[in-house]
C-alpha cells in the first residue's frame, strides 16, 4: 500500500527496539473479548485506476450544470469560482495543516484567517467576526444561544417563517433539550416578515430575520432592529446569499447585532450541502459571548507583526462545560476559500456581480409576469423569488427535468399553503438564452 | 553530522491584502452582460464592502508567499497528539472535485442525485462494519458536531423513556469539547479521576452512577494512548442503572480491524473523518463526525436519512423518534468523498495494518525516548505516548521550550498541556504513515534537543529562531483585541 | 512563578481560602485577590466583575479573572451588596499583576454581615496555609 511506508525490515527493527516479538503482542492491554473475532468485510481495494473509474459512474449519475440549467438556489448556489481560488486553496500547506496551535509555524493560516475576518466583518457590516463555523443553519443556532447567554433570563425566541426552513429545523434540534421557546413570525402577503407578533412577548432575548429572506425578498432589518431594541432584545440577521450585500446595505448599517449565516456563495462548491461556510459577526461589546475561534494580531518579540489565536478562555478547551460553544473547529479551508474569494472580486468587482445576478433575476420576474405567471410577494428581491405556477404544474416540472431543465423548487413541502409555488433562482451562471428557454419552456 | 529538515530558507515577506493593491484593480473575469440593468430601489442600496483592489497577480503571490509561512503534513512529520496527522492521499482531493460531485445541488430530486447517495448509503455500511456498530449518520459537520448529536440522542432516549436525567460522568483525560456538547444538552459533568495506570475503574464509575445520570462520556483509546481495558465491566454498571455509553471515537485510528466496538458495551460512537480516515484538516476544518449506533437507538438518528429501495437512493424524514436536523442539508459530502475514496484505497486489510503500524510507531518512540523524558505512563501505548518535561525542570526548561525549539529542527511540535492530568504533557502520534527514518531523525532531535536543556538552555527559551516569527506576544493580544484590520 | 518568600502580603489585609483579599475601609470592605493568587494565574488579561447594586452571599462566585489560557472563578470573601466595581480594570487588566493590593482591586462590597470579615484569615494564617 503506498501510503504505509514500513518495509518488514522496518517493522523487525522496530519490533526489536520496542522488546515485542510480533505487531499482535502490542495489542496484549486489549481483553480478549473486546476483540473482532472476524475480518473486516469491505470491498476489494481499488488501485487509482479503478477509484478514477468508480467515483467518474457516481459523477455521472448526477445532475450538474453545465449540462442541466439549473434555476434554484434555496441555500445553495452555483457561483463561478475563479480558477485562482480553486488554485491557491489546493496549496497543501494551506489544506494539509491543523488548527493553527503552534503560531510561529502557522502564520500563514493565521494571517490568512485575520484577514477573513477583517473581510466578512465589511461585508456585513459588522465590528468583528469570527474564524468561521460549520455552515449557515449552525450558525443561525449559535447566534440564537449566544443572545440567550446575553440575555441571561429570558426565555423566548421570535424566528422568522421566512428564514431558510432547514436552518429553523437546525435551530429546533439544538433548542430542544433547553427550556427556551421559538416563537415563530409569519410573512406579511408582500413576502416579508411580520414584526407585530413582538408587541404581545414579554421575555424576549432576541429576533431573528433572515434578508434577504427565504423567498429572496429583502427584510427592513432596520425595522426588526429597531423593534427587538424597544423590547432589550437582540437583532439576529441571518442570510443565505451574502453576495447581496455586494449591492444592498448591509446588516451592520442597519443596526443588526449579530449578523450571521451561509457563505458557500463566495467561492465554493455547493457539492451536495457542504463543507459550506458559517459565517458570523457581532459588535464588538459582544465579542467574548461570540463562539467560535478567533484569529487576533499581535508582535513577536523582536516587535515584528504577527498573528495569533486569542480570546481563547471562551472557548471548550479551557472553560470545558462552561464555554460559549462546544465547537472545536472552524471551517477553516472554507474561509480562506471565501477569502481569496472576495480579494479576487475586490470592491468594484463584487459590485458589478452582485449587479449582473440582480439584473438577470429581473429579468427573468420580467419575462414570466409578460407570460402571465403570478409573483404573489411584492417586496424586492436578489437572485431568488417565488411564482405562481399553479397546482398543475409537477408534471411540467418534471417533463423539463427530463429535458435537462430544474424550474426551480417547489415550495408545499415547506410551506402548505403555497401550493403550485415555487422558488427559482438566476445567477451569473445563467444567461439570457439560458433563462429565454426555460420561459418559453413554461409559457 | 545529522541533518535535521529544519533550516532558515528564504521567506519572503508579505502585507496585509489590503495594504497591497490600487483604485481600479480587479482580479475577477465577469461574464458578458446580455441583460439591461434593471431599475433597484434606493432605500435598499447600499455601499458595497470596502474590499481592497488586487490585480490577480497580487492574489497569487499573496496566498503562494502566506503559505509558505505554514507547515503541513505535506511538508513535515506532525506528530499532533490525538490529532491523527497522517498523510491525506491526493487521489481524494481528485474524487471529491470530480465535477458530477462537486457541483451537485442538494435541493434537487433524489432521483438526479443517485451518484452521491450511493456514496453515502455505502460510506455509512463501511463505517458500521469497521465499528462494529449498527446504523450510522454522517451528517454530523466536525467531531464536536457529532458530540452534540450523541448527546441530543442520549436526551431523546430518556425523554422518549419519561425519565429525563440531569448528569453526564466526563473522565478527567477528555477533550474539552465532551464536556462542552454535554451542557448543551442541560448534562451536568461528574468529572471521575484515571487510576494511577491511566485507565477508568469499575468502582470509580461505580460510586458516581446513579438513576440522575445520563450516562458516561468514554474516549477509547483514551487521550493518555491507553486502551481503557476495563470498558465492558463499567458499561455494565452504567446500562443497569438505565444509562447509555458514549464512545468519543476520535482515536479509531488505533483499533480499525482489531476491536470491535459494536460488543463492548458502547451505545453511541462519533468518529473523526479527518482523523483516521485521512481527510485533510484544511488549518483547522471542515473536518466530518459522523455517528454510530447500537440498534436500539436508530430511531433517535438526524434526519434526513438515505434509504435504498429496490436498487435507488433516496432521503427520508420519515422517522418519529429523530433528534431532528443537525445540518442545513447532509453534512460535509465534499469530506465524505475523501474519506469513502481512502476506504476503497484501503481495502480491510490495509486499515488493519494502519492500525497496527501507527501502534507500532507510537511505542518505538516511546521506548527511544523514554530515558530523556519523563514517561507519564510506563506501560505499552496505543497510537500515542504521553511524556512531560519532569526531567528537564531542573534546567528551568519548559515542555514549551523544548517544543519551540523543535521547530528549529523542522518539526511540528506533539500537543501540549495535553491531557491536564499529566503537567507539562508532551503528546507525540506519529501515525502510520510515518516512516522509520524520519521517525529516527525525530527522536535524535528531541535527544539533541534534551541535551541543549541541559547544556545551553537559552537556546531553548530564546527559540524558535527558523521560523518567519518569533515567539508571540500572546497577552498583549487578549489585553487589547485587534481582531480585524 | 515565584517562591512564596517572594510574594508581598500586607498585614492589615484579609485573606480568603480561595486567595480573596478583603480590607475594611469605612462602612465598606474592599476585594481583590492575593499577591500568590495573581502569580499562580500568570499574567491577566481579562476580568468580569459584576454590576454595582448585585447581591451575593459570602462564598459565592462574583466574577472570573482570565489569563491567556486558564478562567478562574472569584468568590466574595463577605456577602453583601456591590457598592462599587473597579471598571479601570476593563482596559488595565495587568494592575491585578502589578498592584493586587492596591490599583487592583475588584469590588467594592456593603457587607450584610461584618463578623464574615473577622473569620476571614489574617496574613500569619495565610502564609502558613499557603506553605502547608
């Protein structure tokens, strides 16, 4: 095997060294019936050839664009990852080393990191941010927990109906063995939250939005801000497409305290959900409640700039059952992804892309509403909205599947009552052809 | 003379990203505009995120020159305690890009997506037939993830009995991060002292099980490299007061093909995908934790699941009794690629073997070194061996220093302060896909390294000196966070 | 870390088992932790003190003081209400090293009980407890 490099000379030198007569003698501390009594039953294994092969039959069985056109986003989203990031990320000094715990060794992931934080914290608008966590709905369940530690007392939880469906189902999970209460927020007919179930809740810790929303419509955070500040409640911002803010305000500027969710956007492959990138941010009044790692900069001791992990006494490894987060890792190759990510798009660059998605979403909203398709939600939206197909509509859904068209998501499994609706998305990687072919598919 | 790997070759410096570039530099390649810009209110507009403007040139030479500034196991031994830092085979990186994988949907029909669910449906089939246990998730993001689930499912279990417990017994050897998962969950820890051989006892767990606690957080392997021989007689006093084991898996690496954790009494077993199964740690992530179980807590398993009926995939949320979602979608599938592509590698034969050398490893260097460092445990290790800097003290050297200054050498350094019930803990896991002369060269090292403690200590505290940066001020850092720039 | 004939301990201080200081100044008893306490921990660089109008018995904890890698609890030496909190301490978390007794201090507390005080030890009792 070519990963396991001991000749059997080795191992009898070995052997020897250590006073053992055989490889088995070193396992005598194990009792005998803790022991496999029969061989691992796995398949043959495979040389590169035949793993090539194998893994080339389950690609194939897949549907991936290019040869789909693929109009649906719902969390996960096809973006051009320049060949640069898919590049610089294969550098194995990057990939190939562990948390940074050793610094002097490490500055590369650490400056790295620094400067992540430094970028995510200007995309959202945020003060500081954290080395990232495993993906947006995991986020989304920190930021609710590190509002309730803030808190201290309260109890209740208002979330929105209109965040993302999975990540609510991942809040549920990680509240469930706690006596904290969601309380849930219906939208308004024009596709964005109603705020005014807040008036009637009296032990509010925090309000969580999520914009732009599920239904691609862009939530007033300003508003939700406001409303959970009157109550001494914290402003949860959640998202899934952070590239939004490439064009509209951010959740910083509009008062949020906590801004948080899914970076896949910026630089990753949606390969089936994950690894994905959660993405958090907070005030700076907040940050030893924020969870997560933190990457902090300081000098070596001849006075030279470098980069350490800080803020640690927050974390599992020293405050144990007391910490902020039982999170360990972050999802480090994935922030650095996001990183190289925006350095390549720059300030004008992010701009015009988040400027090209918006204009080819319109345009698609346009040319169905001239087919004669209703858009229930009136408020604006980026990359993602929802029509009204009718309740007839499957059928035609998967005839085009059949021809290498997904016309989006159909929305009654997460919401009964849009039946015949569905959820599509356009971004860069459609074109106008592309989206002329699904209209005149459907029309 | 030996020649150690470590020398001072030329590091070029570098800036911050946004100390580099210029107004009206773009590194990125948009795609034609064929669609007039459409009208946007301006009460949603906003600014845009003050990015800097990089060439894409300066891109490159940026990330080449700051990974320069790291060490990898691509690059050197890193013998990580409890960290498993054996070699991540490059065929994975290839499978986990093919494209039909990398650039699937999650949201799609199950039935254009059967290439990654068979995947799936057959990683977990090999992860419970190399546990011995049961049924499997793979949903769960990193190991700590997959703490969470094991609790969340200890918590449903005994809601699901009405009979909800207050407790958790947490070994004093365990990851931060079991304590951590467990309060999340409400538990309560009982911490239970390792007997003076480094292993858990009957009657320790005994005297502290009750019909309050939940159960027992057990890492087998344990953090000190000592198999917990005892395992089978404490699970039974656990399961006859109506708890459940829990088997922290992280050190699998040690025991694939040789025990059988399916029959010595644990319930629940997370494992570390980037630990034995060779994934990469990426600087710290994504890593995958996913979680195995004994028959009788199935039904308590993360939803969605992947089923096989008659020859397809498909996802079910089919099941009452789920802990729920853990995930926004099936977890790091891009991880479980590179570790299902390693067990096909592999074959059963070969990860025995990986076991076995990474034991044998592991007490090479413990015999090699045990006479210049103190050895917390004189006893045959597992996959790793635990010293400290006992002997060294005398010299006001610390297990800090010597590390430091084996980078001079170039080596990563063990973990340190590693398990807390050994002071001044030196960690040292070789794993498998070490060689024996690299091994060597890492022992003369450390020999090397014992020796200057004795003789010139202030090359100790004065090191390293090879690498880009000296040694960090790391309280003036969290006195006064400059946490972005 | 220093040999304790290193360490400074004032004499008109009282000291707690967990290495509080208390002294009485008025009507109110001022509280910090020990020369020994501040070595042990290395240097400081974060405390959390409560806010002033809180109320805690004598025993129970009041606030954490962190150093780069460890987070230990405070405990109050005399129970009664926080009068005062020592706020230079958020951005000169070193004073706890440099000045236990003095400059860093933490609370400042109206004890519910004076005679809580009294039962504290005196230096002579410290130092032998710290040698033991």
């Amino acid at each position: 095997m070519r990963y396991l490099p001991h000749t059997p000379e080795d191992v009898d030198a070995m052997l020897k060294a250590v006073g053992a007569d055989s490889v088995d003698d070193l396992f005598e501390s194990i009792p005998v019936d803790c022991r496999r009594k029969h061989p691992l039953r796995l398949p043959e294994s495979l040389s590169e050839w035949e793993l090539n092969d194998h893994i080339d039959t389950l690609g194939a069985d897949m549907a991936v664009s290019p040869d789909y056109r693929i109009f649906m986003g719902a969390g996960s989203y096809a973006h051009h990852i320049p060949a640069v990031v898919s590049y610089l990320l294969g550098r194995s000094e990057f990939a190939t080393a562990y948390t940074p715990y050793q610094p002097e060794m490490s500055q590369g992931t650490l400056q790295a990191i620094f400067e992540y934080q430094t970028l995510t914290a200007r995309l959202l608008g945020m003060k500081v941010a954290n080395a990232s966590q495993y993906d947006g709905a995991s986020a989304l369940a920190e930021a609710v927990l590190m509002a309730m530690r803030i808190s201290r007392r309260k109890k209740q939880v208002a979330v929105s109906r209109a965040i993302h469906p999975h990540y609510r189902r991942v809040l549920e999970t990680y509240l469930a063995p706690t006596d904290y209460e969601i309380v849930p927020l219906p939208y308004l007919p024009g596709g964005v939250t109603d705020l005014d179930p807040l008036d009637t809740m009296d032990d509010l810790a925090a309000v969580a939005v999520q914009s732009p929303n599920f239904f691609g419509c862009i939530e007033n955070i300003e508003t939700a801000a406001q409303r959970a500040h009157d109550k001494q409640a914290l402003c949860i911002a959640a998202f899934s497409e952070p590239l939004a803010y490439g064009l509209l305000k951010n959740p910083g500027s509009q008062g949020a305290d906590i801004a948080c969710g899914e970076g896949q956007s910026m630089g990753i492959a949606p390969s089936f959900g994950g690894p994905a990138l959660g993405m958090f941010a907070t005030r700076m009044k907040y940050v030893r409640s924020m969870p997560g790692r933190i990457v902090g900069q300081t000098v070596d001791t001849d006075g030279r700039r470098g980069f350490v992990l800080t803020l640690a006494t927050r974390e599992q490894h020293i405050r144990r059952e007391k910490a902020t987060s039982n999170i360990c890792t972050n999802n480090s190759l994935c922030a650095l992804a996001a990183a190289m990510y925006m350095a390549t798009l720059g300030k004008t660059g992010i701009r015009e892309l988040a400027r090209l998605n918006y204009d080819r979403c319109e345009y698609l909203k346009a040319e169905l509403r001239d087919a004669g398709f209703t858009l229930p939600f009136e408020q604006s939206t980026f990359n993602e909205f929802v029509v009204d197909f009718g309740k007839n509509f499957e059928k035609t859904h998967s005839r085009l599947a059949a021809d290498n068209i997904i016309a989006g998501l159909s929305l009654e499994k997460y919401y009964p009552e849009l039946s015949g609706h569905y959820l599509l998305c356009v971004t860069e990687m459609l074109t106008k052809d592309d989206i002329d072919r699904l209209v005149s598919a459907v029309r | 003379m030996t020649e150690y790997p470590g020398t001072t070759g030329l590091i070029l410096n570098e800036p911050l990203l946004w100390e580099k570039g210029k107004q009206g530099r773009s590194g990125f390649s948009l795609p034609r505009r064929d669609v007039a810009p459409q009208p946007l209110s301006e009460t949603l507009a906003g600014d845009g995120p003050d990015f800097p403007q990089l060439s894409e040139v300066d891109v490159v030479r940026h990330y080449t020159r700051l990974s320069q500034w790291n060490f990898g196991v691509d690059t050197g031994m890193y013998p990580l305690g409890s960290c498993t830092m054996k070699y991540n085979p490059k065929t994975n990186e290839r499978q986990a890009a093919q494209p039909g994988l990398a650039r699937a949907h999650p949201m799609l029909d199950d039935d254009l997506c059967q290439g990654s669910l068979l995947l799936m449906y057959d990683l977990e089939r090999f992860l419970v037939e190399i546990t011995g246990m049961d049924a499997a998730t793979l949903q769960p993001a990193a190991g700590a993830h997959g703490e969470l689930a094991g609790m969340l499912i200890f918590y449903a279990y005994h809601k699901s009995r009405n009979a909800p417990r207050s407790k958790i017994i947490v070994p004093d050897t365990a990851h931060g991060t079991n304590p951590a998962s467990a309060a999340l969950c409400g538990y309560r820890p009982v911490p239970i002292k390792s007997s003076d051989q480094g292993v858990l006892t009957p009657e320790a767990v005994a005297a502290v099980m009750d019909e309050q606690t939940a159960g027992i957080m057990v890492t087998n392997p344990n953090t000190l490299g000592l198999f917990e021989e005892n395992i089978r007689k404490i699970a039974d006093i656990v399961h006859a007061k109506g708890g459940l084991v829990y088997g922290d898996g992280a050190n699998m690496n040690a025991i694939m093909g040789i025990v059988h954790m399916g029959q010595i009494g644990i319930d629940v077993l997370h494992l570390n995908l980037h630990k034995t199964f060779s994934t990469p740690h990426g600087g710290g992530g994504p890593g995958a934790g996913p979680v195995c179980v004994l028959k009788h807590l199935e039904p308590f398993l993360p939803v969605p699941r992947v089923i096989k009926e008659n020859g397809r995939y498909r996802l079910s949320e089919d099941f009452e009794y789920s802990i729920g979602r853990l995930h926004a979608f099936y977890g790091n599938v891009g991880v479980l690629v590179k570790a299902y592509s390693y067990i096909l590698s592999m074959g059963a034969e070969n990860l025995k073997k990986a076991s076995q050398l990474a034991v044998l490893n592991a007490n090479y260097i413990k015999e090699r070194l045990k006479d210049t460092f103190h050895l917390a445990y004189d006893r045959p290790c597992m996959h790793e061996c635990v010293f400290s800097d006992k002997l060294q003290q005398p010299y006001k050297v610390t297990t800090l220093d010597i590390v430091k200054r084996l980078m001079d050498y170039g080596f990563h350094p063990p973990t340190i302060y590693f398990p807390l019930v050994v002071p001044g803990a030196l960690m040292i896991e070789p794993t498998e896909t070490e060689a024996k002369e690299d091994i060597d060269l890492f022992i003369e090292s450390l020999k090397s390294i014992a020796a200057e403690a004795r003789d010139n200590p202030e090359l100790l505290h004065a090191a390293p000196t090879g690498c880009r940066r000296k040694r960090l001020d790391e309280t003036t850092a969290a006195r006064k966070p400059i946490l972005t720039g | 870390m220093k040999d304790v004939s290193e360490l400074s301990f004032p004499d008109d201080f009282r000291y707690a088992e967990s290495h509080e200081w208390a002294r009485a100044e008025g009507d109110t008893v001022k509280v910090g932790i020990s020369d020994y306490a501040q070595d042990q921990l290395g240097d400081i660089v974060f405390v959390e003190l409560p806010e002033t109008g809180e109320s805690f018995d004598k025993g129970t904890e009041f606030g954490t003081v962190e150093s780069v890698k460890a987070v230990s609890e405070l405990y109050m030496p005399v129970g009664g209400e926080i009068v005062a909190v020592n706020s230079a301490l958020e951005d000169a978390p070193e004073q706890v090293n440099n000045n236990p007794f003095s400059e860093g201090w933490m609370i400042e507390v109206k004890p519910q009980d004076t005679s809580e005080l009294d039962a504290l030890m005196d230096k002579e009792a410290y130092l032998t407890s710290l040698k033991g």
